[in-house]
C-alpha cells in the first residue's frame, strides 16, 4: 500500500529522472517506461518517505502529486530580482517590537502564518516541532498578570531571574518608563512559543529555526514581534504558572516571541553594516 498517496500523470511525466535525483530517501526511481514511480518502504523516515514533496515541487510538468496536494495548488515560483529586494527589505525593516496596540490580530493571519511555517527547514524533516500560542488578548493579559505579580513578588524577597541581580533587574523597570510598558512580555497581546522533544532529531535547531521564520511571516504581514528570552528564566522561578503554559518537561524551549499590532511604526530600515572582521573566509587551496 503506497501511504504516501504518490500519484504520476503518466502522459505528463518526461521521465527526466528530476524526481529521482531530490528524493532524499531514494525511494523514487523511472520504470521501464521511464515513468517515475514509488518504491515500497516501511515507515515515514531516514528509511523511506521524508514527506518533503520535493518531487511534486520540482516536477517541471506537474505530473506527481502526494499525499492528495497537487502541483495546480502549489505557490508560484516568484522572479528572484523581486523576491531579493523583498526579502533584503524584509530584513532590514523587521524591528524587536515593544510598544503594541490593546488589539488582536485576526485569527485567518495568524492561521495563515501557522500553516506556513509548516514549510521552516528541520532535522531529517522530521516534522517535530510544536507550537504553543495564546492567539486571544484576554487570554494573554490573565496570564501576564499572574507571572508579573509573582515575578515582582518574588524580587521583593530577592529572588530574581537566572542572570539577572538587583540592578540588572531595577534597569528593566526603569524602561518600564519608556521603551516597554511591559518589562516581561514587552505588552504583547499574543506570542507564540515553539518547542521540540530532546530526544530525537535536531530540536534546538529546528526551534530557533522555526522561531525565525515566524518572526519573518509577522513582519511580511505589517506586524510586530519580540523575540523573548527573558520571561523563560522569569517562568522557572515559578513552575506552577510556567506549568499553564502545558509544555512538556522535556521538551527544548529556546524562546517566545511576542507578536501583534506595532503601536509605532517605523519609516525606514536601518543600516547596520557587517564588519570584515567578523567574516572568516576559508582557502584550501593547495601550495
């Protein structure tokens, strides 16, 4: 039984074997009629199907499709002299967000957004990659509150996050005054946090990987996001609250990112410049 639903349009398959060559399971293979087909496997994996759909993406004749998605569907392949421009501009013009309006962000953008970062590279495409989101205002003021309260509770006794003294922690209130309203969660009505299972493929790469392709689909869509770290050693000092958050234990957490509405908006990108002394060109050339 073929699970992965691979279908061939045998009178629009060359059989140029394009397929064959991106199949990262080496599963796929042209037939005596050089058509391509499917070769049995046993499981989803390094062993058999990696459920990449590479085939069906780079068919120049849209003659396979997979797991019931056919080529007709597929996003269009956009001119690279615009898709350049768009994505250096993207860059350049994304900003750490810490002003937001008391406003959610439609649910059909953030779904969207969700399905999209389906498509971030991990490990082995394994795929494991799980986001918690609290996507409702509401939702995400009764959980600021809870951790606020305690976190300032727990800094009148001395107890402060991992990393942080006194001081540190008085210069975080101090911006209370004016760059963040919000020292914990930067006043964000949403975020999103992507965890992964330590025991199996890459999960520290696939979540900041996932992390940053989130933060590029927020500023794509005229949003605004934070990437935190603060609140993860803020939440371990308090495991019942962190506990709501109903991440598992070992999974890997390497960030939240705070998203919604800018309440400033910017007018240009910046212009930060890549010294030489941090690029370290190699030569094997022999002598």
């Amino acid at each position: 039984m073929d699970q992965a639903n691979f279908v061939v349009d045998t009178e629009k398959c060359m059989g140029c074997g394009k397929c064959e060559k991106v199949c990262p399971g080496g599963i796929l293979s042209l037939n005596q009629t050089k058509k391509a087909e499917i070769a049995n496997f046993k499981e989803f994996g390094w062993n058999g199907c990696w459920k990449c759909e590479h085939c069906l993406a780079v068919c120049p004749t849209g003659a396979i499709s997979i797991f019931g998605h056919k080529p007709d569907n597929s996003l269009p392949i956009i001119d690279c002299e615009i898709t350049a421009m768009t994505m250096s501009s993207l860059i350049a013009n994304r900003h750490s967000c810490r002003r937001y309006k008391d406003k959610n962000v439609d649910a059909a953008i953030i779904n969207d957004m969700l399905e999209r970062l389906a498509n971030a590279p991990n490990g082995g495409n394994k795929q494991q990659v799980e986001l918690t989101l609290i996507d409702d205002k509401a939702q995400m003021n009764h959980f600021r509150q809870l951790a606020y309260t305690r976190m300032e509770e727990l800094a009148a006794q001395g107890i402060y996050p991992k990393g942080f003294d006194k001081e540190a922690y008085d210069d975080m209130k101090r911006w209370e005054k004016t760059v963040r309203p919000d020292m914990l969660f930067c006043g964000a009505p949403h975020i999103l946090i992507p965890h992964a299972p330590l025991e199996h493929g890459e999960p520290i790469q696939d979540v900041v990987i996932a992390g940053t392709y989130f933060e590029l689909l927020c500023a794509s869509r005229g949003l605004g996001s934070v990437i935190l770290t603060f609140p993860l050693s803020v939440l371990d000092r308090m495991p019942d609250i962190k506990a709501m958050l109903n991440i598992p234990n070992h999974h890997y957490v390497g960030m939240m990112i705070g998203f919604g509405y800018p309440e400033i908006k910017y007018a240009r990108g910046i212009q930060r410049e890549m010294k030489q002394s941090r690029i370290h060109r190699l030569n094997f050339e022999e002598e």
